[in-house]
C-alpha cells in the first residue's frame, strides 16, 4: 500500500496535529499501568486511509503503541464471526452502564444476568474466556491469526506492557471473580486473565488502527484487497457499539461533537470508521476512510486528550459526522 503525497490533504493534517499537541496537558499518561506511565506524554500522530489504499500520515506516526481496550471492539467481530453473533449477544449485552469502564458496581447493585456490553472490562474478559481454543494460549492463537489476516502482516505482544498490566490488575481480577462466580467465564480467572491482558498488550501503529477502521467503515470488506473479513451485521452491530460505549463514559459527548464510530485504548490510541457519506458536499473522505490515532495523554475518562480534540476539528472540517 503506498503513500499518497496528496500535499492539500497531508499539510493540512500536519496543521491540524501542530494546532492540537498542546492539548495533551489535559490529560496524563496511564500512570496505573507502570510501562505506559512512562512514554513520552507529547506525542501525537494520525493516519487516515481512503478505499484505494492512500494513506495520509502527520505527526509521531513511527511509534508502536498497544491497543488495550480497542482490543475489546476486535475480540467482540473475532468471536463473532467465529460463532455467530447471536451467541455473543446471549452472553453479553449491547447497553451503556453510565459507569466507569472496570467499575464493579453494576454486579452488586444490577446483578445483571450478563455483562452490560463487550466494551466494560467485565464484557470484555468475558468474550474473551469465550474464544475458540481449548486452552489460553489456543484461543489467542485464534485472535492472533485473525487480527493478522485483517492486516496482513504478523503481530507480536509488547511483553513488557504485558508484565505491568499483569503485576497490576487487582480491579480485573476482582471483575474476573465476580464473572466466575456468575458463571459467565468459561476458563479460570488467572486464563481468562491471561487472555485479556494479551490482547491489551498487541503492538499496533496508526497504520494498523487506521486500516482496521476502513474495513469496518466498509461493513466487513477491505476495498483494497476485495476481501470480505466479516459480515455486515457484526460490523453494524461493532460501530453502534463504538458509537454509544467506545470513548468510555464521554461516549455520548464524543458522539454529539466528533460523531464517527471509535474506539479508543488507554496507551492513547483511537480506532474510527468513517463509512462513505456520498450525499457530503465536502471533498475529503466522502468515500470512507479508516483512521487511527496516537496520543498518549489520556483524559478522565481515558481517551487520548489530544487526539479527541483533533478528531473533533477533522470531524467537523472535512463533514465526516454520520449524523
């Protein structure tokens, strides 16, 4: 896939990344997480690509990140398209909490009969333990191989991303109880662990979010490589899901001022999809585009803090809201 130098488009990305990087002094990096708490705060980066493949790049564009929770969108299609999408949805539900991302209220005061929604760390665990496999390692084997046929190269974990999360995650294992009490993992707390953490831990580049994001904007099909990954309806489903739980608890405002499907990810990138809008009287994207974002301030609600803000500017610039 090449570069389009397209200067109108590229240098105006380039403005938009200088004009927003002061931004991340509203936010910090994820300081719970020892390895994230340390990168450099002041990065910001961002990929657009378009259906023929283009990319548009600005900013710290090189550096790999991990994807933490925009793993939980790409479990949530992996395992779907594994066993349907009706078994996803009987054992998580598709409702915003109005509560924190790894908040373990809703099991004391709801007693839900099932997860809220695959985008909480409580969902999130649970589809994971409900991958294929026979054991931890086989059923990430499976969302390994699956995520690298979506991007066509090999991927790896950053280990010691790994090891953080893994010496810090009381909150998740105190989530992953509360699942096995319910009946609701289908492995042991320290698997079902294992198998998330994993997941968080992928090393992933603007690129990767940014290609990710078109073939969702494309209902499951990678206009590039004419490849049909997943259905229309387990792509629908993901982006109604992105668009009311995927910016954690500041879903709601991201929607009213950005209004693109996305998912974002404490290390402080953000998957978005934005599908054709041909009706658009602007010129950029109105085909689609996937794009993908890094910074790692992260604010309250753990959302890039410069990166929401220059997704907000794009958004509203370039026309690519869905509403």
């Amino acid at each position: 896939m090449a570069v389009q130098n397209n200067p109108r488009i590229t240098e105006q990305l380039e403005a938009w990344v200088k004009e927003n990087k002061g931004h991340a002094v509203l936010g910090t990096t994820a300081q719970y997480i020892p390895a994230l708490g340390k990168v450099d705060p002041g990065k910001l980066g961002i990929c657009m690509i378009d259906e023929d493949g283009h990319y548009y790049c600005a900013g710290d564009t090189d550096t790999e990140f991990t994807l933490q929770s925009i793993s939980k969108a790409l479990t949530f299609v992996a395992l779907s398209c594994h066993y349907g999408l009706d078994f996803v949805l009987e054992r998580v539900d598709v409702e915003p909490t109005g509560e924190a991302f790894n908040s373990i209220v809703p099991f004391e005061i709801h007693r839900p009969n099932k997860p809220f929604n695959p985008f909480i760390n409580a969902g999130a665990i649970t589809i994971s333990s409900l991958l294929p496999g026979q054991n931890a390692q086989k059923k990430f084997e499976f969302l390994k191989g699956f995520l690298e046929e979506l991007l066509g190269h090999p991927i790896e974990i950053d280990k010691e991303v790994y090891d953080s999360e893994w010496a810090t995650s009381h909150r998740n294992r105190a989530l992953a109880y509360y699942l096995k009490e319910a009946k609701f993992l289908e492995l042991e707390v320290e698997e079902a662990l294992d198998i998330y953490i994993s997941q968080c831990s992928i090393k992933v580049s603007v690129k990767d979010l940014a290609l990710l994001g078109l073939i969702l904007a494309y209902d499951g099909y990678n206009p590039i490589t004419k490849v049909k990954h997943f259905s229309e309806e387990i792509a629908q489903v993901t982006k109604v899901l992105m668009v009311t739980c995927g910016m954690y608890n500041s879903s709601g405002n991201f929607a009213a001022h950005v209004g693109i499907p996305a998912k974002s990810g404490v290390s402080g990138g953000i998957m978005a999809a934005v599908p054709p809008k041909l009706h658009s009287q602007t010129y950029e994207f109105r085909a689609g585009a996937g794009i993908g974002v890094y910074g790692p301030a992260i604010d309250v609600q753990g959302n890039s803090a410069a990166g929401t803000m220059m997704l907000r500017q794009i958004s509203k610039e370039w026309d690519l809201s869905i509403f």
